[in-house]
C-alpha cells in the first residue's frame, strides 16, 4: 500500500499551534501516512519542535508569517 505525505498549514497564532496539537498527531499516528509536514511561523518552530520531539513522522517547516499558503505547494 502507497503511504501518504501530509501537509498541515493551520492558523498562525499560538493558540491554534497548541490546539492543532491533536489534529497533527492523529494524522501522524493513520497506518497509511509516511510523513506529517507542519508549517508553523518561525517565531513558534522552537516550540513545535519540542512538542513533537516524540513523534518522527511529524516534521516542521518553519515560514514567514506573511507566506501565503498557494507558496508552499
């Protein structure tokens, strides 16, 4: 079976880096998935780093905040 590559780009605020928490690791944690991207604002990589230190399927992509999303494609 072909496993998938996903791309997460949510909300840029703290608050949304924190609550998308769950959504990320649940794709990470699917049998069919291969790799979780998650774009986050430079300012928050540090953090995002840390919360997903336990999981190697999620890895994030820092960005500027004025990226448009079309751009990441």
């Amino acid at each position: 079976m072909k496993k998938e590559r996903i791309s997460i780009l949510h909300p840029q605020g703290l608050g949304d880096a924190i609550i998308c928490n769950g959504l990320c690791r649940y794709y990470a944690n699917k049998e069919n998935v291969e790799k979780v991207y998650v774009y986050i604002p430079k300012r928050y990589v540090n953090l995002a780093k840390w919360k997903y230190r336990d999981c190697k399927v999620i890895t994030v992509i820092p960005i500027n905040a004025s990226q448009k999303a079309a751009y990441l494609y």
